[in-house]
C-alpha cells in the first residue's frame, strides 16, 4: 500500500484550516509542504510561518520540502515551525553529511531531493543515514506539472540499490503524480506519493487520497 502525501502548496490558502482538517480526516500519511525561495526555484511559495499554522492542526507528520539555497541556515527555525521531516536538495548542499547530521541532531528525520537532471549515484553514500528520498519528477517550482517519463528508470535504479544494500530508506516521488501514472510509479518501485493538484482539484479529495493508497 502507497504511502499518500497530500501537497498543500495546490490547497485553498483561503481554507486552509479546512484543507487540513481534510487531510486529518482523509487516509493520508504525510503533509507535504513545498517552501521555495525564487532562488533555487523560480518560484517564491510560503516559509515558517505557515507550517506553524498548519502543524498546530495536523494530526499526521508534516514533511517538509525545503526549496532553498543554503537550508541549513533555517533547520532550527523549521523544527520549532513543526517539521517532523526536513527535506533538502542535494543540489544545494555542499556539505550533505553535515547537514543531514544537523537535521537528525534537532530530532527531524532527514529526507534529500534529487532534480530531474540529477542522477540516483549521487545517493550512494548516503543512504543509509537518510528516512527518505524526495525524487522529482518534475522540475521543481511550480505545482500541475507534467511527470517525467524517465523518472521510472531512475525510481528503479535507486530502488535496486536501496534493496542490495539492505536498507529501509524510502523513495517518494514529487510532481505530476495521477490516478493513471501511480501504479506505474509503484511498480517500479516507490513507496510514498505526494500529490498537490491530483488531490485537490479533486471533487472529492478524500476518495482520490483512499484510491491513490489502494492503487500502491
Ligand atoms: C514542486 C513541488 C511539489 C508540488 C507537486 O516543486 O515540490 O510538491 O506541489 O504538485 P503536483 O502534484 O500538482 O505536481
Ligand atoms: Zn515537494
């Protein structure tokens, strides 16, 4: 069975207690909160403050995408926010160890992202001290994109490698993720979906969630 990640950043900010309490009352697993800085990303989406407002409601783990250059900086302002996970880019990250080590030491399990253009390799190393693995299957920024066909290859490849090595670390795959293509996308071997638009453009959000858990 899929673990399901509604992403708030497709919710109606102007219902936003509504949309968690949504969630809360849904068979999803995760909150998956998207902060992008119009630096790394050409976007700019919402910061601490939101997730704070939104953890004081949330009944399930607030998994939080960290779209940012230099993450490290704000990983304490992130945990007193209310992450439970803390995801960073390995593209932003020079000092991966380091800055999955700080998020574990603040009581966060630590996830990294990998873009479209970046391959599963880099991951090797670090495995094995990481809760998940955010793989993109789009180019981040933006919600309602289209899923990149070669994605498949590559939630493959990482999940052969996460088997031989005996681990336990996740695989979540991030963007464009449908009704049609998430069976595919477990098929090949992921364990978690996030899903902005898919969830909530939905007439009934909730029965998308429960199909989308069943579909894995
Ligand atoms: C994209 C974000 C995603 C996004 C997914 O940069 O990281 O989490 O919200 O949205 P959908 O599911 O609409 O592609
Ligand atoms: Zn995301």
């Amino acid at each position: 069975m899929a673990l399901v990640a509604p992403s708030l950043l497709a919710a109606n900010f102007l219902k936003l207690e509504d949309e968690c309490k949504m969630v809360n009352e849904s068979e999803a697993d995760w909150f998956h909160l998207d902060v992008m800085d119009g630096q790394f990303v050409p976007n700019i989406s919402f910061g601490p403050m939101i997730i704070d407002f939104v953890h004081r409601v949330a009944k399930k783990p607030c998994d939080v995408h960290l779209m940012i250059l230099e993450p490290s900086r704000f990983a304490e302002t992130f945990k007193r926010a209310g992450a439970d996970h803390l995801i960073v880019h390995v593209e932003t990250c020079p000092n991966l160890h380091k800055d999955i080590e700080l998020i574990r030491s603040l009581g966060m399990k630590p996830g990294v992202a990998i873009n479209p253009a970046t391959p599963v390799s880099v991951l090797e190393d670090i495995l094995p001290s990481i809760h998940h693995v955010c793989m993109m299957s789009v180019d981040p920024g933006y919600g309602g994109q289209k899923f990149i066909p070669h994605t498949m290859d590559k939630i493959k490849q990482l999940r052969k490698m996460i088997d031989e090595k005996g681990l336990k670390t996740l695989i979540e795959i991030d963007g464009g993720v449908t009704v049609e293509n998430a069976a595919s996308i477990m098929e090949a071997g992921a364990h978690v979906l996030v899903a902005g638009n898919t969830v909530f453009s939905a007439k009934d959000p909730k029965a998308i969630i429960s199909h989308l858990k069943k579909i894995g």
